[in-house]
C-alpha cells in the first residue's frame, strides 16, 4: 500500500536528516472525500497531479525534488505526468519510486549534491 511505503519513507528521512525534516512535506490531496470538503480543497490550491512528497531543499543541480510514490503496477497519472513535465522543465528533479530501498537511494544521491 502506498500510504506504508510514504509512511516508511518519511520516517527514514526525519531520522535520516533531522536537520532536513521541516522540509520535506506531503500536501494531502489524495483519498476520499466528500464534495463540501473536495471543493474547498481545491479552492485553498489543492491541485490533482501533485505528487506525494516534496523535498525542498535545493542541490547544485535542481531547486527541489518531487517524489511519486508508487507500488505493484500502478502507474502515474495523465495529471501527474503533466506536472512532471512542467516541474522538470523549470529545473525540478522529478522521481518515480516504487520502493523504501529506491526511497532512500534517490534521497541520498539527490543531498550528496548540496
């Protein structure tokens, strides 16, 4: 289930990277809700196509790094594919992961540039 992989993912970075914790964050736009609410999330900028996480610390190479996550076959969005065009063309390191150890991976890479 994705919710476990980000949980698990988010746990690792905020005892990986105290220093970074504040900084990496999850904007609530998925799951169920009901049209009330739905519309006044997407009133207050709830945008769908946003991705799960978002590390915003810039490197030598990219502003900030936007995390998918992913697992079994699921797949990226019409709207997520999009938004990772447009964030990849304004300098945004944009990643696809389907797994913890790929997680951790693509952080460590990603801060090794600072």
């Amino acid at each position: 289930m994705e919710d476990d992989l980000q949980m698990a993912c988010v746990r690792w970075f905020c005892y990986q990277h105290q220093e970074l914790a504040i900084l990496l964050h999850h904007s609530p736009n998925g799951g169920f809700r009901n049209r009330r609410e739905a519309a006044r999330f997407k009133a207050m900028g709830t945008r769908a196509g946003f991705p799960d996480l978002v590390l915003l610390v810039p490197n030598k190479i990219h502003h900030a790094l936007f995390i998918e996550l992913k697992v079994g076959k699921n797949g990226q969005t019409e709207l997520q594919k999009d938004f990772q065009l447009k964030v990849e063309s304004m300098g945004y390191l944009y990643k696809v992961i389907r797994s913890f150890d790929e997680f951790m991976k693509e952080v460590e890479d990603y801060l090794r540039e600072l």
